[in-house]
C-alpha cells in the first residue's frame, strides 16, 4: 500500500516536469519564414497581410536608406538566401542593432503590407563574423 502511493505521486511529479518541459521546449521555438516563402504565401491567401511574421533573409547591399539624421526611419531591401529575385522592402523606425550592415543576414519581425512593403517592429542581425574567425583560427592551427 505505501509503495502505491509513493509510485502514484512519482508519476505525479513526472507528469508535471513532463509538461513544464513540453510547453517551455514549445515557447522557446523560432520559426521564420524565408522571403519565397513569405511571397508565396501572400499570393495563395491576400489575408496573411493581417498577420504578423518573422523573416530571415539578407540586406542588399547599398538599399539601405535612413530618413533624417537621428531617430530617422530606415529603409532597406530584403532578399531571400538562395533566390535573389525574392525580395521586399522593409521599413524599420526604430534603432538598428550594431552589427547591421548592406550586407547583414536579418530576422524580421512585423507585418507585410498590401502595398509590398514590410513593416518591421523589430530587426534582429545574424552575426556570422564571430564563427568565420573560429574557422580562420582553426585552419591557421591545423
């Protein structure tokens, strides 16, 4: 009898680290679109202009523009890793992160306008610099 409730309450506990880690695991997931991706999805169905996305992709170097000096609002063009032809314009009002560039990978979040041209809340930078000296270092040292 004491063993069945000791193994009750086991089960019990297991359960509950079961779910704390499913829906944690669940929260913690990024999932972006790619701007082909982004693009089809537009054209299948005209009321995802109403959703919020995130999408990685790459600046094109010399599109980016700010309006005014400080506090300006940003404009670059945004196009997909793979299919050049595949891109957008995004409009950013806020501060860009440092190591944002012409030439910068990106992850956007915001909503894709009917007019063609994303609205980015947030603008968050890829920085691939950091692992392309970790295998420059690595190469010299092999």
């Amino acid at each position: 009898m004491k063993n069945r409730g000791f193994l009750v309450g086991l089960v019990g506990v297991a359960a509950v680290v079961t779910y704390l880690m499913w829906t944690g695991i669940s929260d913690s997931m990024v999932y972006y679109l790619t701007p082909v991706e982004l693009l089809a999805r537009i054209e299948a169905d005209p009321t995802f202009h109403d959703v919020g996305v995130k999408v990685s992709g790459r600046v094109v170097d010399g599109s980016w523009e700010r309006d005014g000096e400080l506090g300006g609002e940003h404009t670059f063009v945004v196009r997909d890793l793979e299919d050049a032809d595949a891109t957008f314009v995004v409009r950013y009002p806020d501060v860009l992160p440092d190591t944002f560039n012409d030439k910068a990978e990106v992850v956007l979040e915001g909503r894709y306008g009917a007019d063609g041209v994303f609205r980015a809340h947030t603008v968050l930078t890829k920085c691939g610099s950091r692992f392309e000296a970790a295998k420059e270092e690595l190469a010299a040292r092999g």
